[in-house]
C-alpha cells in the first residue's frame, strides 16, 4: 500500500522523516519527493491499530 503525505513546507514534513526506512528522494520541478518503508496507525471508533 503506498500513502502519499502532502506538506505546504519542509518544517510540516520533518516529523514524518525519520520513521521513513530506506529513504529515496526525488526532486522533480522544484518538488521533493520522498519513497521508503514505514508505519501507520489508523484511529478507528477509539481504538488504535
């Protein structure tokens, strides 16, 4: 499953950076793009998963 993260500035993405493994970036028309390996957790009704 890919999950995309969109950020107006590189200050809202610096949080989700580290836990991305395995790092890829890729800049493309002044854009930067990041691809690797994480975690999620999904709030659903109250509990986590």
């Amino acid at each position: 499953m890919k999950i995309g993260i969109i950020c107006a500035s590189d200050d809202e993405l610096a949080p989700f950076l580290p836990e991305i493994k395995d790092k890829k970036q890729t800049e493309r028309a002044m854009l930067k793009f990041y691809e690797g390996e994480g975690y999620y957790a999904r709030f659903d009704q109250g509990t986590l998963r």
